[in-house]
C-alpha cells in the first residue's frame, strides 16, 4: 500500500503486507488510514489502522491490527465522526468495532 501527495505524485511511504489489500480508506479529519488485507496462504485477514504523520517520518506500524479469522473482512470503513470501524465479512456479517480498544460492539 503506497501513500502519495496527489499535488505532485511524490510517493511518501509504502506499507508491505504478505498478502493483498482489498480496501483502503481515510478518516474523516484525514489523519488516519485503514486498510483491509486479504486472507491467504496461512495469513489470517485483518484490518490496519495507521496514524498518517504531516511533514514528520512516516511509522510504518500501525495503531492498531483487528484480526478477522471467523469470517474474513471483505471491507471496512469508518463510520460518522470515525467513532467505529464498520466491516463487511464474507459471510453476511456486518460487524461494528471500537477501534480505540480493539473491541467488537456489534454484530
């Protein structure tokens, strides 16, 4: 997954993960990136939460990882205000998870 500046097309940082990533999105304030990776090859599927730094060094840990080993996530995105991470899994689920606290409030 690469971060660019879309005003020039300067590439700031690029994640790596073992598998692919399926949906990215931005918070609301645009100061957090979420991601869902694929579920493949013994690698369970989860869901990334990344603080985006302005004008210091990029961390490439994230803030939190919110695993989906019942059912994989086939996407994810924030909700309003960015108070939870609402998720889509492959099996009909729909999931809503504190992502402050990596807790699951509703399925």
């Amino acid at each position: 997954m690469k971060l660019w500046r879309v005003q020039d097309g300067t590439c700031l940082f690029t994640w790596d993960f073992p598998t692919a990533v399926k949906r990215v999105e931005f918070s609301e304030d645009g100061n957090k990136l979420l991601c869902v990776t694929e579920q493949r090859m013994g690698h369970i599927g989860t869901v990334n939460v990344y603080a985006i730094e302005d004008g210091t060094e990029q961390s490439s840990d994230p803030m939190i990882v919110i695993p989906t080993q019942e059912s994989k996530a086939t996407v994810a995105g924030w909700s309003f205000l960015d108070k939870y991470i609402i998720m889509g899994h492959e099996n009909g689920m729909v999931s809503q998870w504190d992502w402050k606290v990596s807790l699951c409030v509703g399925e």
